[in-house]
C-alpha cells in the first residue's frame, strides 16, 4: 500500500514485476485518510512482508508490532537508525536480494531480527500507555 504516489519511486522494472505477481496486491493511494477500506492496519494481518520507503514511517513500527518483517528504502546518505540492521535497510539495487533474504531465511532468524527490533525501539501493544504510566508515576508527584 502506497501513499502519497511513493511507489512512483520504484524502479518501473520492479513495480511491473510486483504487479504481475499472483501473490501480490498493491493499493495506489494520493490520500490515505480518504480511504474507507484497505487502510494499513486493515491489509496489515494479510501480508507476508511491508516494504517502507520512509525511514520515519510508523508503519515501521506497526508492521513490527505484529511480528511481520519489514523492509525499509534508505534514500538518504547519512547515518539512520536502521543501519545496524543490513537485512533490513536497502538501496535502489538491493530490493531484490533482501526481499529474498526475507522469504528464503529461517522463520527463527526473521523473528529473531524483528525481535532485536521490538526491543530497541520499545515496541509492543502498551507501549505508549507505558510510557504515559512512567511519565506520570515520575513526572506527577
């Protein structure tokens, strides 16, 4: 699911491959608040990987949270985030090898990475309640 038209940054060659495949189904999107179906959360349990091409996204951390790989566009060339994990993060010509990587790896490594990950950024279903819980129980005394 794109938004915004960022599927115009891929590579024709690979957005044609992509749309060709059975397995795949990509929703073109200019406005994602206009959607009334097929909105992230929603398709979100029925793919097998996310491909984000923001570094920022928080669909980053969405897909994380449901235990789904993701793979993520680094269009930039200064440090990110990202970095420590190479099986992640990739260029324009990198797609394919790391969308192999994904689907041709051991289910335990995948999870292990993804696990790496929740831990990292603090990534779970109360995450943000625990967060506002701390800041009260510290901060509002």
């Amino acid at each position: 699911k794109e938004k915004k038209n960022e599927l115009n940054l891929l590579d024709t060659e690979i957005l044609s491959l992509l749309n060709n495949l059975k397995n795949v189904h990509i929703v073109h999107c200019k406005h994602p608040l206009d959607l009334k179906t097929n909105s992230f959360i929603n398709i979100l349990k029925y793919t097998d990987l996310v491909i984000s091409l923001a570094l920022n996204s928080t669909t980053i951390f969405e897909t994380l949270n449901k235990d789904k790989p993701v793979l993520i566009y680094n269009y930039v060339n200064f440090k990110t985030p990202w970095d420590n994990f190479k099986n992640i993060i990739y260029k324009n010509s990198e797609l394919m090898e790391k969308i192999n990587f994904i689907f041709n790896c051991d289910p335990n490594i995948i999870q292990s990475i993804i696990k790496d990950l929740k831990i990292l950024w603090n990534v779970h279903d109360n995450a943000c309640e625990n967060i506002i819980l701390n800041l009260k129980n510290n901060l509002i005394k």
